[in-house]
C-alpha cells in the first residue's frame, strides 16, 4: 500500500473512529447517569426514558447533516467537508463535558442538553458518506470492499474507546464521583482526539473522482435536488438497507447497558466489560463481510447477515435474562458487522459523483433514523409491556426490512465509482 493510500485509509479509519467515539459516549452515559444528573424530577423509569430520548435527538439531526455537509462535500471538496464535520462534532462533545447538570441551572441543564446532542447529530451526518467516499473513490478497481473496511472499522475503535472510557471511571471512582465528575472526562478528552484527527485529515488529498468533477466542470449546482430526482428509489431503498444493522447495535449496546444493569441488577462494569469484548466480533465480522463482498458480491453478504440477524435478535433476550451477557453481546455485534460491512462499497457504488456524497451521506443516516433513534427507547417499552421475548420481533422486523431493500436493489460489485 502506497503512502499515499496508507494516508486516505488512516484519515478515513481515525475520522470515523473519533466521531463514533464521541457518539457513543453519549448513549453510555445514557444509559448509566444523565438521567440523574438532567433528568432528577422523573420516576428511575420516566428519567431513563427521557434520558434516552435526547439520545434520538442526534438521529433527527443526522439526516439534516448528510443533507447541510453532502452539499458541500459535493460542491466544493470531500477533504474540506471531512474537517468541519470532525470539528462540529468535537466542540459539540467538549461542549457536554461541560454543561452543568440540573442542580445548577435547572430546566435549562435538561435544553441546553438536547441543543449540543442535535449538534452531535448533525456532525455525525456528514462523516460517514465523506469517509466511505474517501475510502471508496481511492480503491483501484475490485478492492472497493477492501477499502471500505477502514472507516467501517471507526465505529468498532470508537465504540471500544468509549466503553473502555467508562470501564476504567466505574473501576477508579466510587458510584457518588463517577455521577457528580467522572462521567464528563470521556467527553473532555474528545479535545485531544479531534486535535489529532485533524492533523491527519489536513494532510490528505483531494479524491480523484471529485477531482476529475472539477477538471471537467460538472459539479451539480444543487446536488440535493439532483439526487432526489434521478435517483429517490436507491436512496430509500440504501438507506432500508442499514435500518438492520442500527437496531441490532442500540438494542444491545444502549438497551442491553440499560436493562442489564437497570433491571436486572448486573454490575456496571462486568457489563461494560462484556461490551468491549464483544465489539471485537463486530470488527472481525466486518473485515470478513468486506472482503467477502469483494468475491461473492455485496447482496449475497448482506442477506446472509439480515438471516443471522433474526438469530441473533431470536436469543438476545433469553442470554441476557440468563446472566450470559457475553454470549448475547457477541451474537448481537456479529451480525450487525456482518451486515454493516459491505455498506461501506454499496452506499457509495449506488450513486454517480456529482451527489455521491448527499446521496450516500442521507441513505446512511436515514437508514440511522429508521432503525437506531428509537431502538433502546422501543425496546424498553416492548419488555416493559410485552416481556424480554418482543425483542426478537422487533429486531426479525428490521432485518426483514432489510432484506426486502436489498433483494430491491441491483449488485453493485462491478460499478465504477470514478465516473459522473
């Protein structure tokens, strides 16, 4: 791999990684104390479930992101876009860290909450498009899958960064500091990652697809339109293709932290601990998928995955009840790597490089909207009024409509990404 490549794939792996870091962060904490800190006039109950509808604020606000920074990626650079996405996100996670909790300024704490994880969302809406757009429009032909395994691994990185954040908290603090300070450190600490993230996406090149748009003048005046009226069928259909994969991961990441540690009166950190184990399944599930999707094609792996995603959702529960947080964590994150991988060459092989980036950008977060701004909120409801069992329903539905989006959309291995 030449330096140049080295260079695109460590900007598109880092990008992703820091911003999934800083999203994640949120739902964790979440789950564990912003219910308290923000949310102290409501019943344990009513307070986690408002605490875990801030946490869909981002999901609204991630759809407006793809549509505000693929504008821009399409118009005026993927690189430039890159760098103001990373920065919205950073100063927005910094931001929380330091927003005082209900006891200082009351209603306020709870506004001003909902107002900085919106920014998240927003920021978060134009990352993955551009960084699976750097990956993509850099791939020589026939290792586009291979490629986008770089930033289809930063949500794993970031997911593990952010649980071993609170792991290593809920070891070295007692309950009463970890609620008064200690969950704000992880969100401090973005300051430091986003600086680094930086550094290296200021040194990379433009893409050569978006580069050959401006030699040859053909950037679209309003790539949001463009894409709405040549392609709104592969941008629905992209998007259901991914609505699988959000719920399998918010089901057993922020309602499985939740429940287990809520309900069930399992320890914090064994749970955290469990989780961080897990997402290595997710990692290693999705290397393999992408490079599966390279030689089998993109839509056999992905419905393979939707399949393993209705086992997986079918014994999530009874492991969880069980006391086998491991077991049920692993099967969980497995699928949903599985499926998740290969998006990262579809999403952008769908569309032409004039609106590639809106386009990728909103089938991706739509898809985030569909399955992962409601999934712990729903699935605490389902337990709560129709036992832990719902759960596998909820989540055979979602990958049921997966599979109909993908069996709808054509195979995408052979497209060339480089072309307008």
């Amino acid at each position: 791999m030449s330096t140049r490549t080295s260079r695109v794939a460590l900007a598109s792996f880092v990008g992703t990684a820091i911003e999934f870091y800083d999203f994640y962060i949120y739902g964790t904490a979440a789950a564990l104390v912003l219910n308290s800190a923000f949310f102290p006039t409501l019943s344990p109950v009513a307070g986690s479930l408002a605490a875990l509808s801030t946490f869909a604020v981002a999901f609204v606000a991630r759809p407006l992101g793809a549509v505000l920074f693929g504008h821009f990626g399409d118009r005026v650079g993927r690189k430039a876009t890159l760098v103001a996405s990373l920065l919205l996100m950073g100063l927005s996670t910094v931001a929380i860290g330091l927003l005082p909790g209900y006891a200082s300024i009351g209603v306020a704490a709870p506004v001003a909450l909902t107002a900085l994880r919106f920014l998240q969302g927003l920021g978060l809406g134009g990352e993955w498009g551009g960084a699976a757009l750097l990956a993509a429009e850099h791939a020589p032909a026939g290792r586009r899958g291979w490629y986008s395994v770089f930033p289809q691994l930063g949500p794993a990185v970031g997911f593990f960064a952010a649980g071993g954040s609170f792991l290593v908290l809920s070891a070295v603090l007692d309950d009463a500091a970890f609620r008064a300070w200690g969950w704000r450190v992880p969100f401090l600490a973005s300051a430091v990652l986003v600086l680094v993230g930086l550094r290296v996406r200021l040194k990379i090149a433009e893409t050569p697809a978006f580069t050959k748009v401006l030699q040859e003048r053909e950037r679209s005046s309003l790539p949001v339109l463009e894409m709405l009226r040549r392609a709104p069928a592969r941008l629905l259909l992209g998007g259901g293709t991914i609505v699988v994969c959000y719920v399998l991961f918010y089901v057993a990441t922020t309602f499985g932290l939740a429940h287990a540690t809520g309900v069930l009166g399992a320890p914090r950190a064994g749970v955290l601990a469990d989780q961080i184990v897990a997402v290595w399944a997710m990692a290693a599930a999705t290397v393999a998928a992408c490079l599966l999707s390279d030689r089998w094609g993109r839509k056999p792996v992905l419905v393979s995955g939707c399949l393993a995603a209705v086992g997986a959702g079918a014994v999530f529960a009874p492991l969880l009840h069980g006391g086998q947080h491991l077991a049920a964590f692993v099967l969980a994150l497995l699928a949903m790597g599985w499926v998740y991988g290969p998006l990262g060459a579809l999403l952008p092989e769908l569309f032409p490089t004039r609106f590639r980036y809106s386009a990728s950008s909103l089938a991706y977060n739509l898809g985030g909207v569909l399955g992962g701004a409601l999934a712990p909120t729903v699935a605490t409801w389902l337990v709560h009024r129709h036992g832990p069992q719902s759960v596998a329903w909820y989540v055979a539905a979602a990958a049921a409509a997966s599979v109909v989006c993908v069996l709808l959309l054509p195979e995408t291995i052979g497209e060339e990404v480089q072309t307008t």
